[in-house]
C-alpha cells in the first residue's frame, strides 16, 4: 500500500503518559506478519468519556463501550485489528464477551472497567481461539511505544497516526498522547475510525464526557471522506489523574478551559489525520460556510458540499468548477439565495451576485487548485451561521480501494 | 463517448402526437456539429403538468416554468442544450425573457403558455445572439422525427432516449410518446434531467398535475447516480386533447385508471433510461426495501444503500459485500435492528438474523453479480413499509469523466 502523499512527514514523538502501559502482541486475525492485538493498561482510578457511532446497526463492541460509558472509570482497553466482530450475531458476542472476562480476572477489576474496540472484515465472529491465544502472549509482553501502539490499531491505514499535546492546570502541567487509524468515517469492513486520547491529568468522567462532546462537534463530527458512517466508530478519552493536578469538575475550574483548548486542537488534528489518509485522497479540502440562517444550518450545507462526488471529483481534476459548489448548497435543502452567494476558492473569489465574477483570472484561480490544501469559502449572505467541514478528493483510487477489498 | 453497455438496443418507434410538431435547428451554443436548440409546437387546448428540481438555487428556466403552471396551457416548448443558463443573473433572466417573447409573438399566444428548459455548463449566461439566430431558423424549418428531437435535447448522454405507451380511455385510444436526457439526478453544468411527455389525450391541466406527481412519486423520486440534485431538473407532461377522448378530470373518470398506469410504466421507464445511462455506470442495481416501520423510511434507507459509494463500488467489483449494505442501513437513522436483516442478491440470501447464512454458496452469488441488472433485497423485518429505489455502480469512468469535464 503506498503511503498517503497527505502523511506527516514522520510520527511525532508523544509523551509518555504516568498510570498507563501499552501491550501488543499477534493474535492473527488476518493472515500477516504483524501485530494486531493491543492492549492498554490503566491504572486505577482513571477515568473515562466516549462519543461512539450513530448506526442504528452498531457491532457488539460499540454497545459493549456504550453500556460501561455509564460507571465512567476504566482498567484496560482492548483493539483487535482485522475483524469487526460487528454484525456476527450470537458467536461474536460471546467472542467479545470471553475477552472482557478474561481481562477483568486478570486484572482483578470489574468487567464495566474494560472497554473494546474491533476493526476490519465484518460478518465474521472474532475467532475466540486466536484472541484467547492472543491474550496469553500479550499478558508476559514488556510494554511497548506508542508507534508501536499506533500501528497496531490499523489496518488499510497507509501510515500510523499520533498526536500530542499539553496544558496547564492551575500550574501543574499534564500531557496528551492521542492515536488513532481510518482512512474515513466509512466502510464497516475496512477504514473504521478508532481513536484513543490518554492524559494524565487528573478529570472527573462526566466533565470529560462534556468536554469530549464539544471537542468532538468541531472535529469528528466534521470530517467526511465519502459519507459512509462506520458500524463501529469509537473514540475514547482516558484520564489517569496521574499528572496531580486539582480533578477538573466543571469548565469554571482553574485550567479547565487550558485542557478543554489542548483536548480541541488535539481531536482537530487526529481528525485531519483521517482525512488525510482519506482512501485514495490527493487533496485535503477545508470547506468554511459562513453567513447561514444558522450554525447547524452551515454545518448541512458544508457537509453537503464535502459530500458531493461532483465537487470532490471536480477538486481532483483541479478544476475551478463552482458551478458544482452551487449545486450542492442547492441541494442541502437549507435557507440559501442564488443571487447572494460568494464563493472562493482559497482567497480567489470566483462567483458572487449571482454570476460569475467578471474577468476573474482562472489561471491563478487553477494555480492554487494544483497545491495540496483547498479551501472552498462559501458566504451563504443570509445571516451569521458558520461551520467547517474537511474531507478529501475522489480518486481513481477510493475505486481501486473499495470496487475489490473483501474478495 | 462510448455508448453505455446499458443501453437499449435501438431507439423505440414513438407514436405520432396529434397536435404537435417538432423541430430542431443549430444555435450553435456550444463548438459542435449537432443540433442543440429545440421548439416543440403545441396546438391551442394543450394542458400541461409539471415537477421540477427542489435545488434552492434553481435555473431561471425552472423558475419560470413553475410560474408558468399555475396556469395549466402549453403552447410550446423551448430546450436549449450545451448551456444551462443556471447561476448567471439578470444576464440570464433577460436572455430567458427574450426567447419567451420571441416565441410567443411567433405564435401569438400568452408568454405563460410557453415552456424552456435549458442545460449544460453553469454559470455561463446563455448567449441571446446565438439563441435569436437559432429561433429565426427553427421558425423556418420543416418538423422533424422523435429520434431526432431526442438527439437534439442530449448533452453528454451516449445515447437518445425515447419511450412509449397506449392507454383505452372509455373506448378512445390514446398515445403517450416521452423523451429524456440525463445521466443522473446529478451535476448542474453537465448532466441535468430533463424529461418530457406528450400525450394526445384530453385531460384537465390540475388531474394531470396529480396523476404526474404520483407517477414521479414512483419513479423519478426512485433514482440517483450519484446523490447530486441538478438546479436544473424538470419533467413536463402535455397533452394535446386531440385524441378525442371525454376529457379526463379526475381518478374515478372511465379510463383514467388506463391512463395513470400508461403514465406510471412511462416515468418508470424513462428514469431507468436514466440510469443506464448514468455516468460510467456498467451495471443497473434495483433495490427493494421491505419489512420498515413505514413506506417513507422504507424509502430513506434505500436511498441510504443506492447513494452509499462503498456499496456502488463493491457492485462495481462483482463482490457479494453484504456488510456494506448493513452499514448503510445503520447509518440511515431509520428505525433498523441488526439482528432482524434479512439481506439478499436477486434471490440469493447471503444474511439473516444478525449475521452470515451459514455455508451460502457465495460461488452462485458471485455468478450472480456478473449479470447487468442487479437486485438488492432487504427485509427490514420490523413492520410492513416497502420501497423501490434505481441506481448504477460506481467505476473508475465516474471519476473519468467528472474530475475533468469543464476545463
């Protein structure tokens, strides 16, 4: 797989992160040479927040992390690359049942404290043989780094994925190491989005379910490669109160609104990273909508425009073709006026009044079209409503990627 | 352009309209050697009917046209091709006005009674010269042949596509002759639908309104390429009154159950013309939807899978990738439970109570998928709501023809 020409130059070097341990080992779900099985140990008194997919046909593992969200406190994580788990019915809740179990023994903690990811071919149950013998090897393993870690979790990732960052509370400092894989909010089979974020700032699980929430709505929830929504997405944030700092409780606490801006630029940056390898993607498009009827409104509309295959295809070709941006603020059914609409690519406005801009100069219009960043700023001219939105182009490779991947 | 593999083989032999001719000319609006402007004269009594795009941001020709309903009589109808006219102001607004003028001081009626449409690039205001000069040939020329007038309104489309049907009207026979252009419910600046429908039955301009809306409801409201709404697409229907019928004026009218299942097969097949012809499109994909809590969500999630890429691509690559199509269904919000799918190709059941039919014979659906028409059969298994939905595959001649089609 070759790697993205969106990728990071090399994987940053992150913090190590006091009250935890990160395992992993080959359970061989799949037939490679690699490690696919990853295990975090965290220590006790760590607390947990999580934002999970919206599928109304979500695999065990979602709803598994989704019941044990509500006690907020967690001893371990567990992501098997290679297979979903997800729509296997009866075996592979059992599957995913006997690890939890066998973890929450080893440990001596309760099974609510356990949270599980799975990630790759679905409609085949986890094999219980393989994770079982997965979980011998993993329990005498030394820990191990945090690329390590990273390229644990993938699978058509074509580059491992970290991020990081610190933040002052109330003048002690506390640190973030954030992984995560996908190539896209897409396919259940293939490109899940899995993210995890440790700190060890000491926080209070439903103040970090609040601030993941908000950091989410700006990150996550703004990311589209080709609007298929995984059955399996997940991200979580762990807190091991380590660092010894105050417990942050509530956004009026000294320092909260220091970690609440890392945690923001930290989920901004995973989520960029996803796009980034966004399957087949050339070109990373940022698409800022301002002047809606309202915020959510520019949200639909932005997202309508991310979600075109005309505009994402139009921006591969490096075609200034806002014709097709017209079409899709059209079609998101939101409050909007022809004969009010500004759009530019990057700072080159192209239309406005209704028209196209009179002599405007395509060839610096085409020019900046070649780079590799594109933003597509649409001043919708009604009222005050803004939203950003990233995704990728649409390229002869997302078909490559996905018209063969299972057979 | 290759003709699509879904095409018919020839064009359909379309009856004769008593009271109507068409004519074709060259406006020249774009470098080509073809005819590009259109003029269908329609006799005094003619009652039309309409349904056009719900873009917000909707050609002049659409505006007009819905304008133009609320009063019911058609004396002609204008298709300019190679030039949408969409988003260019009041350069726009002027050269649609002087063509409606035009052509009614041609024919001496009201400007409400006449019909334009216009489609190719956006944002282009169509050159009224060029228009004028076409209109002082088209007056000029001798009517010519359906194929021809198909031809005439065809942008990128490899091929013409006509249909047509009969209907007994309490003892009278009645004809249906249609035309269409598209490749999908998609791009503003290349592949608007534009439909029409003539008919010489007598039938009051508002029942023909109600039985086209529920005619749309089933088959233009049905199909996607590609998910992108033109600001362009509209469907006409006219009927000429000539065939002598007792005018039609309501549903339990002697005949009008003929008529409106004459008008159903029509729209039906003229939107799957559509489809065969939707941009890189080698395979036809019918999906059926039944078992939701209602027929409107049975609908949203059959748009959900016929609009999901990953399932468009998996058709593509011949893959029996079921897994695509239960993330779709997840992920289109309506009430779904996992564990009560029943999905199938054609009649090939490949899954069923929360996960993989034990030792299917994937050979024989693999064998199935090399076909040209495919079926996708989803049992939601909650209540009684149903829905049928026509799309195409997703291939590399998508990405081919839209990430360079402008410049």
């Amino acid at each position: 797989m070759k790697i993205s020409p969106l990728a990071p130059k090399s994987f940053p070097t992150l913090p190590e992160i006091d009250g935890l341990d990160c395992y992993t080992a080959r359970a061989q779900y799949k037939e490679w040479d690699r490690c696919d099985l990853t295990f975090i140990k965290l220590c006790e008194g760590t607390s947990v927040a999580g934002v999970l997919t919206q599928s109304k046909c979500a695999s065990h593992e979602v709803m598994i992390c989704r019941k044990h969200l509500l006690h907020g406190h967690a001893r371990a994580l567990i992501v098997n690359a290679g297979n979903s788990n997800a729509f296997t019915g009866e075996k592979g809740r059992t599957a995913c049942q006997a690890i939890i179990s066998r973890v929450s023994n080893h440990l001596g903690c309760a099974e609510r404290e356990i949270y599980i990811s799975s990630t790759g071919v679905i409609g085949v149950p986890l094999p219980i043989d393989k994770a079982n013998q997965g979980l011998d090897k993993i329990f005498n393993e030394k820990p191990c780094s945090w690329p390590q870690t990273a390229a644990a979790i993938c699978t058509t990732d074509t580059f491992p994925k970290g991020v990081r960052s610190s933040a002052m509370i109330a003048g002690t400092k506390v640190q973030i190491a954030a992984i995560i894989k996908g190539s896209g909010m897409i396919a259940p089979d293939m490109a899940t989005m899995l993210g995890y974020i440790f700190t060890d700032a000491a926080i209070d699980a439903s103040f970090l379910q609040q601030m993941l929430n908000k950091a989410n709505d700006k990150s996550f929830s703004c990311i589209t490669v080709d609007s298929d929504t995984s059955t399996s997405d997940t991200i979580l944030a762990f807190a091991t109160g380590k660092a010894g700092n105050e417990k942050l409780s509530a956004f009026d606490d000294a320092g909260a609104d220091a970690f609440m801006a890392a945690l923001d630029s930290v989920c901004k940056e995973m989520a960029h990273l996803v796009v980034k390898d966004g399957e087949g993607a050339s070109k990373f498009i940022e698409i800022n909508v301002n002047g809606a009827a309202n915020d959510d409104s520019a949200h639909i509309i932005a997202k309508s425009i991310a979600n075109s295959p005309l505009v994402k295809t139009a921006i591969a070709g490096e075609d200034a073709n806002w014709g097709r941006v017209v079409m899709a603020i059209g079609k998101a059914g939101e409050p909007a006026d022809r004969d009010l609409l500004t759009i530019a690519f990057g700072h080159h406005r192209v239309a406005q009044n209704g028209g196209a801009i009179k002599g405007f100069d395509e060839a610096l219009v085409t020019d900046y079209l070649k780079g590799e960043k594109i933003e597509i700023n649409v001043d919708i001219g009604l009222a005050k409503g803004i939203s950003t939105v990233w995704t990728c182009d649409l390229t002869y490779g997302y078909i490559e990627i996905n018209a063969d991947y299972r057979s």
